[in-house]
C-alpha cells in the first residue's frame, strides 16, 4: 500500500451528511485497500451469465495483492455452491471467500438464542445450513415451538411455509430476515426480491422483520469478521445496498455500472448514497481514479466539464464516459434538489458517448 486512501464520509456537527463529491486515488484501488468486498449480481454476473472482463480483472486485483470476499444479499445458495458458480466463471473463488446474508442473520439469531433453539426457515438450503452452523436447530412447521423465523430468498418458496412462518411470528418468536432487496436483477428484468416477499408475513402478523443483509450493518460485520478486513473498499452496482450499507458503517465503496445503477441514478443519488469512486466495471479496481478539479461552480475530470446553471445540469467536452460521470456527479452532489428533467440533457450527451 503505496499511499492512503481518502477518509470515509463523516456527518456534519448537525448529524446531517456533508456533500461528497467522487474522490480520486493516487493508486490502483486493489493496491489502496486491502480487501474487495464484492456484491455478486451486477457486479461479478448477472442473472447468472458471467460479466465480461470481471473474472479477469479480479484475477488481477487478487494477483496485486487484493484479498476478494464475495458478499451477497442472496440466502438461497451455499457458499460452497457459490465459488463453483464463481470458479466456472473463471473468478478466483473458495468457499471461504463467500460470505451470505443467510450467515449474517445466523450469527444475529445466534446473538440472541441459547444453543440449540428451534428455528423455523422460510428458505432454502442455504439459510438452514447457516443457521445449523451457528448451533440453532432449524424447523419447518409452527408446531415445533420456534423460538425465531428466519426468512430468506428461496424460488420454491411456498404458501404453507409462509403460512408457519406467519403462525410462528403470531405466536411471538422473533422475526429475522436474510435481506431486503425488493426486487433481483436479471436478463428479462427485475423480479419479486425477498424484501417483496417477507411483506407476506409482516402484512400478516404486523410484525417486521430485523434485516441482516445490506444496507443494514450486519452482514459488513460478518463480513469484516470472516476476513480480517482493516481497510476494505465495497464494491457494488446498488445504490440502496450495497453504497448505502457501505456509507451507514464508514467504509468506502465503488460503483460499478454493470448491473442495476446507471448513470442518471448516480448523478441524482442522494446524499446517503452516493460512492466514494464510480467505474464502467471491475476493471476499476485496478486503476489510480482522478480527482475532480473545482472552480468558480465547475467541476471537471478528463476532458469533461460540468456546471450547475440554476435548476439545470451541462455538460461539455469529451473523453472517457465515466470521466464524464465524474465530473457531473460533482456538480449534482455540489448542491441539492437535482431533478430527473434537471438533469436529462447532460446524462443524454454523457450515454452518447458510452
């Protein structure tokens, strides 16, 4: 590590989130931090076909000294099936390096249950090996008297076992969900996340549920935890998971814009949201990231500047579409109350150049 990356964002003296504009890096980001700490869908593959150059590029993030952790919201699959999904891609990946949200709410149930306490799984395998890892016995039916429901994202959900869950939750057990993603990215579009589907119990019992997954802190915990992270950098493609779960515990993070964020979403993020760096894809892991330069309201990196007219966002030069990028974030994030029409014509002359 030749040189020290820029402090996280802290809050003001009024607990209010200063502005962040895009920061820049000296140094390639995988030789900044020590550990990548990787969402998997829309960043490493999407809808389960490989993205390209990302195996190839964290090949060499790792190769320069980078440890990768694959952090997921997804409770479905087990580790071990997710590094051979990861390995058939060609990414470096062991069991070891995965860490779930279905771990996350394990070690919470944990936290919170004596050993041995029953546990009825509204999931899959996944979920009811980690949470027969952390000492719990999972259940599948009310009637055994479960002291917690743990909810995760299963495609063969069904209503019966939602039915037990919501019985069981009635009853007073603890209500624990891996993560609540409203929705799942994939090639014909989005579809129901478990965030739509815990709603069935919640709407049922008016109980809701804690969430382990991100945004929510648990699952960085695990996560820093499982790899000894001092100094980690999140990389992600959501602004309201992976950026946000990363700006709620202090950490820095990437957004990349092969999955579910795309530009316009960035420049309009809100201050909660918004990313330490931005990059086309993981290939942004191994490059030094510019600093955007300011002055007199105009905000330029590469060959782009921006400015904020009133209500309106411009954009002129050329060069690097992400450069480009850069540069309009800074100008939005300068000031608040950016607008999708405010910002329509900049992002349009931005796309025509990617």
């Amino acid at each position: 590590m030749t040189s020290e990356a820029p402090a996280p964002q802290t809050p003001d003296q009024n607990g209010h989130d200063e502005p962040r504009l895009p920061k820049g890096c000296a140094d390639p980001l995988d030789t900044a931090y020590d550990v990548a700490l990787l969402d998997l869908d829309g960043v490493v593959y999407l809808g389960g076909t490989a993205i390209p150059g990302a195996a190839q590029a964290l090949r060499k993030a790792q190769a320069a000294g980078m440890r990768l952790a694959y952090v997921t919201n997804n409770a479905f699959r087990t580790p071990a099936a997710i590094a051979a999904l990861l390995t058939s891609f060609g990414t470096p990946a062991t069991a070891q390096d995965v860490v779930t949200s279905a771990q996350a709410a394990a070690r919470l149930l944990a936290e919170r249950l004596p050993a041995g306490a029953p546990v009825l799984v509204v999931g899959g395998s996944g979920l009811r090996m980690a949470v027969r890892e952390r000492g719990l016995r999972p259940v599948s039916t009310a009637l055994d008297r479960p002291q917690a429901v743990v909810q995760g994202y299963w495609p063969d959900l069904s209503y019966s076992l939602l039915a037990e869950g919501g019985l069981a939750v009635a009853a007073g057990a603890l209500f624990v969900a891996s993560n609540g993603d409203l929705t799942l990215p994939g090639r014909r579009g989005s579809q129901p996340g478990n965030g739509s589907l815990i709603q069935v119990i919640a709407t049922a019992t008016g109980v809701q549920p804690l969430v382990a997954g991100k945004p929510e802190p648990p699952l960085h915990r695990e996560s820093v935890l499982r790899t000894g992270a001092e100094h980690p950098l999140v990389v992600g493609d959501r602004l309201d998971t992976d950026i946000e779960g990363a700006h709620r515990v202090g950490a820095d993070s990437l957004l990349v814009l092969t999955g579910v964020t795309g530009p316009a979403e960035a420049v309009l993020a809100p201050p909660s949201q918004r990313p330490t760096y931005l990059a086309e894809d993981l290939a942004g892991l191994l490059e030094p990231h510019p600093e955007v330069s300011s002055a007199d309201g105009a905000f330029s990196c590469g060959g782009w500047t921006a400015t904020r007219t009133e209500d309106q966002l411009e954009l002129s030069g050329d060069g690097e579409r992400i450069d480009g990028l850069r540069a309009l974030c800074a100008a939005a994030w300068a000031t608040e109350g950016g607008t999708v029409a405010s910002a329509r014509s900049a992002i349009q002359r931005l796309e025509g150049t990617g």
